[in-house]
C-alpha cells in the first residue's frame, strides 16, 4: 500500500500537467506510447506462441485508424462521422463487454478459444478509448486553448473519485457482490456509492471547468453513464486477466502493476463520456 501510494502521489502530477501543457501533437504522441504498451501488455491475453506476433494486429489496426480518421487540429475541432463510428463502436464493446463480464464464467464459452475475438476485443478496448481522448483534447482549441484539457481531467475525476467512493462503501457497506466469479471484492452498493460521489464530484467539476451541457438532465445521464461503465471496465478487464492466469497487466507502474491496470476503468469510461458528450 505504501508503494502505491508514493507512485500515486508522483504519477498523478506528472498525468496533469501532461493533459494541461502538452502541445495537441506531443500529447497525441504521448498517449500513442500508452496506447501502444497497452497493447502489449494484451498480448498476455492472446494465445500464441510469440508476443511480438501477437503486437502486430492491434498495431496495424492503430496505423489504419490514423489514416482513416483526421487527427490534425483543424480537423479534430470537428467531430466528423469517421470520429463518431469510431465513438459508437467502442460504445457497442463495452455494453458486450459488459455483458461478458457480469454473465461470466457461462460467457467465456463464446470467445476462450478464438484468438481471432481476443485480438479483436483488445483492439476495441484501446482504439476507442485513444480516439476519444484525443478528441476531447481538441475540443474548442481554436478559442480555448485549455478546454479539451479540461474535459479530459474531468473524466480523469469522475473515474478517480467514482472508484474511491465505490472502494469506501463497498466496504463499509457492500453485501450483494456484482460478479462474484471475476471481481469477489466490487459489491452492488460500492457501485452505488461510487456513482453518488462521482455525481456530486461531477457537478461541482463542471461548474469549476466551466464545462457546459446542454441541461442538467444531460449532465445527470452523462455521468452516471459514464461511471457505471467505467467500473464494469474494471471488471472486464479481471475477466480477462482471469481466464489468461494472471495477476497483473504488467510491472511497469510500481505498486500498481502495468498500465492496463492503471487505464481499465478509463479506457471504458473516455468513449462512453465523449459519444455522450458531442451528441448532448
């Protein structure tokens, strides 16, 4: 506990002022080495004798992504309808995703065999989940430079305070446990406490960023959306972790395990929120 802490406490800065003073390409590039030691780390997943085998679809399908959607700053002022089937289909993953988890292990089944589906379900948890940082962090940045930084901390907050409030009263209170085969630990009532924090920690958020939606219904429905995802994400990906054997991602964050440890829970959470956010 003492290591993570200390790790927290230097990441999370470090993860701020990226957000904040990175230039647009310098964070594109930033997150595409995160993008890309995520998808090693999924080859754990993958059941094939070579890792370096194992990289090269999800690498080759990142390469293609960025030839088929604008990534410059111009363009990414606007939300084009490559950005938003892309937005819509790591949607429809996570809503499977979801699915697979909470019906685990009856689930497994249906793609514990297929090296093809395993591929496949990495390269829909991370792409979208790149996509749709990046498009929230140049969202209005011809007229504020720091709008889109201010919309990715946001979701940061959200999946941040949602888990703590889930782990306090799950703890205090937690009972009826969610998927007891993948997670024991994540209880109906820590998903309920991590949800209210994250409302109020929302609300007072948007008014701080001065980030505006069009009503406070849509704010409600964003974030609650937003939240319940992103602690099935977690699920999701100890789902995997179970089948495949293994404890941990990986070792790269100390006290924290690998990076997909670190990211599940956002990497539902960013296209959930931004699909929500640019059709509200």
């Amino acid at each position: 506990m003492k290591q993570r802490i200390i790790t927290a406490v230097i990441l999370a800065p470090l993860v701020v002022a990226g957000i904040f003073l990175l230039p647009l390409p310098s964070f594109i590039i930033a997150l595409a080495i995160i993008a890309l030691i995520g998808f090693w780390e999924w080859t754990q997943f993958v059941e094939q004798p070579s890792r370096l085998l194992k990289l090269i679809p999800g690498v080759a399908v990142g390469a293609l992504s960025f030839y088929l959607l604008p990534f410059d700053s111009i363009n990414l002022d606007t939300v084009v309808d490559s950005h938003f089937a892309m937005l819509c289909l790591g949607a429809v993953w996570w809503v499977v995703a979801s699915i697979l988890a909470i019906t685990y292990p009856r689930s497994a089944d249906l793609w514990r065999s297929s090296s093809i589906l395993r591929h496949a379900f990495g390269i829909l948890t991370i792409l979208p989940f790149f996509w749709s940082v990046v498009l929230l962090r140049a969202e209005n940045m011809t007229t504020d430079v720091y709008h889109g930084a201010k919309l990715v901390l946001f979701v940061c907050i959200l999946v941040w305070v949602a888990d703590s409030g889930a782990y306090f009263a799950g703890k205090s209170f937690g009972k009826h446990k969610m998927a007891p085969r993948v997670s024991p630990n994540k209880t109906i009532e820590g998903l309920i406490g991590g949800v209210i924090a994250a409302l109020i920690a929302g609300w007072f958020a948007a008014k701080w960023f001065d980030i505006q939606f069009s009503s406070y219904a849509a704010l409600f429905i964003t974030t609650l959306l937003t939240v319940v995802i992103s602690v099935l994400g977690d699920l999701v990906e100890s789902m995997f972790k179970r089948v495949s054997g293994i404890k941990d991602s990986g070792n790269i964050i100390p006290g924290h395990g690998g990076v997909l440890d670190r990211i599940d829970s956002l990497t539902a959470a960013f296209p959930i929120f931004t699909l929500l956010y640019f059709s509200f």
